[in-house]
C-alpha cells in the first residue's frame, strides 16, 4: 500500500511541476513561482495521505447486537459484530478489546473481553476461533464478528435485568505502538478514543439461551454508532 501511495504522490507531485515549467518555459514569471510552490506543497500533502499518515483507526458498531446466559454461573456473552477502518495510510493493529456494561437502575458494571470471533448461535457447531490481533491495512476496512465473555474476578451474576431496559457500553481499543518505528509518533500517538452506545433489550426469556441461542439488544434510533479519534 505504502509502494503504490508513494507512486501516486510522485505523479501528482511530477504532473504539477510540469506544468510549472510549462507556465515557466511561456515566460509566467511570478505566477509559474507561485504554481510551483503549490505544485510541491500538494505533492507533500498525498505523501504524506498516502504514505505517512499515522493509523487512524475508526470502529462501526451495528443497531442490532446478540446476548446470551447460558446458566453457567456468572459467564455470560455478548456477540458484536464490529467494522474497523483505517482511515491512515500506515497499518494499524488491534491487539486486543475491552467492554464495559452497565446497569443504570441496578447501579452496576462489569467488564468483558475480546475472547473469540464467530457468531454464537453457531457455538455448539464448533463454529468459533480465539481471537487474535487484529492488523487494518491503510485506506481499507475490516469487518468481523466479536464475542465479548465475562472476565473473571467479576463479581455481579448477571448484568442485564431479567425484565429487560436499557443499558450503556463502553468499547475500549488496546492498538499497537509504532513508537520504535516511527519515533514521531511519541508526539502523536496512535490511539482510538473509548466509543459509547446504549442498547435496550426485553424480557429475558432462558429458553432462547439454549443451544447457542441469543436475544437481540438494539439501539434506541436504530442506527450505528461511530466512534474512533
């Protein structure tokens, strides 16, 4: 990506000198000056869009998102199905995820982590993989299904109300850094702000936990939440 980033700025930067010569070669004076100058400004600018830009990670969370209990003491899931962009020219890693689920009318949180990617309906099929570091390539995205299990240490049996309501996340990227590579980066460092969303569920009924079954949680507006730097 870097290569063809670092080809198209040096065409834009060639295409815009030349016509500076041309304005210069018909006796442009001042005004081939002034083209040239910004002839080379454009060129630094798609460089550095192209090729030097720090990863620049934003995360898409869907309307619509699953949770499961299936009566295994404290453990419960919440599968998420996330789009990553790089909106940065240069790779960035998601080395891992946290989320943070609260209870407004309980007063109570609990924390989960990035275990598994896969949809839990197709859990009992064998159909999940442990997650792994995720790597965004610049200019592009990365879709994927995220399965968020209960940490442990945490105290509180069940987060959600059996009679259901609204509740509030808090999605934390852990990224890479690329301080030891690009030693500018330790001025501005890579980082992707917490991203926050509320989801609303009915009443719990177990019966759709069995076998790898989930209830939807969906957010009031029905639309995505965008969050990132």
């Amino acid at each position: 990506m870097a290569g063809f980033g670092g080809r198209a700025a040096s065409r834009a930067g060639d295409e815009a000198l030349e016509i500076a010569r041309d304005v210069t070669e018909r006796g442009g004076g001042r005004f081939s000056t002034l083209i040239a100058v910004v002839a080379l400004l454009f060129s630094a600018f798609s460089f550095y869009e192209t090729v030097l830009r720090r990863p620049d990670i934003r995360v898409f969370v869907p309307p619509i998102i699953k949770f499961s209990h299936p009566g295994r003491g404290n453990f419960e899931v919440f599968n998420i199905p996330l789009t990553l962009s790089n909106f940065g020219a240069r790779p960035g890693t998601v080395l891992s995820m946290e989320l943070l689920v609260t209870n407004p009318k309980a007063n109570t949180a609990k924390r989960f982590y990035s275990a598994a990617t896969g949809d839990w309906n197709k859990s009992v099929k064998g159909g999940l993989a442990s997650f792994k570091p995720i790597s965004v390539a610049g200019k592009s995205s990365h879709p994927t299904d995220l399965l968020f299990y209960t940490r442990k240490g945490e105290s509180v049996d069940r987060i959600l109300d059996l009679e259901g309501g609204a509740y509030k996340f808090k999605l934390t990227l852990n990224l890479v850094s690329s301080d030891t590579i690009w030693p500018l980066d330790k001025l501005w460092p890579s980082k992707v702000a917490p991203i926050k969303f509320e989801m609303q569920i009915g009443k719990l009924d177990y019966r759709n936990f069995s076998n790898g079954g989930t209830m939807d949680l969906w957010a009031k507006d029905y639309r995505s939440t965008i969050g990132g730097q």
